[in-house]
C-alpha cells in the first residue's frame, strides 16, 4: 500500500520564481495592455492545455516544460 503512495517532499529539476516577486502588482504598462487586448474567447479551437500556455504565454509568466 505504501509503495504506490506519493513521496511527501518535491523536488524540483529547475529553479522556481521568488514567490513574493510572482505576488508584486503588474507594471502599470502590463494593466492597460490588458484593458486594450483580450485573451481568446470560447470560440478558439484548442485544447485546455495549449489555452493555459496561450494565455500564461500572454501575460509574460514563464512556464518550463514537463
């Protein structure tokens, strides 16, 4: 039963951002970008996946890959 259990630490292969710098309010320059554009709407033909990459994409969040 335990052999199947998750280990209870994570390591991580690559280093993670400063939490309270990913926590700091957006630039005001990065507030009226997103006043004048808009993320895609339902209508987009793609998967949940690729959205979420598309839009942390958009707001300039780095994201490493699996």
């Amino acid at each position: 039963m335990h052999k199947t259990r998750p280990a209870p630490t994570v390591n991580y292969t690559k280093n993670m951002p400063d939490f309270d710098t990913m926590m700091e309010e957006w630039k005001p320059e990065m507030e009226a970008a997103f006043k004048e554009f808009e993320f895609p709407g339902p209508e987009i033909d793609m998967n949940t996946a690729d959205y979420a990459k598309l839009c942390v994409n958009m707001c300039d969040i780095p994201v490493h890959k699996l």
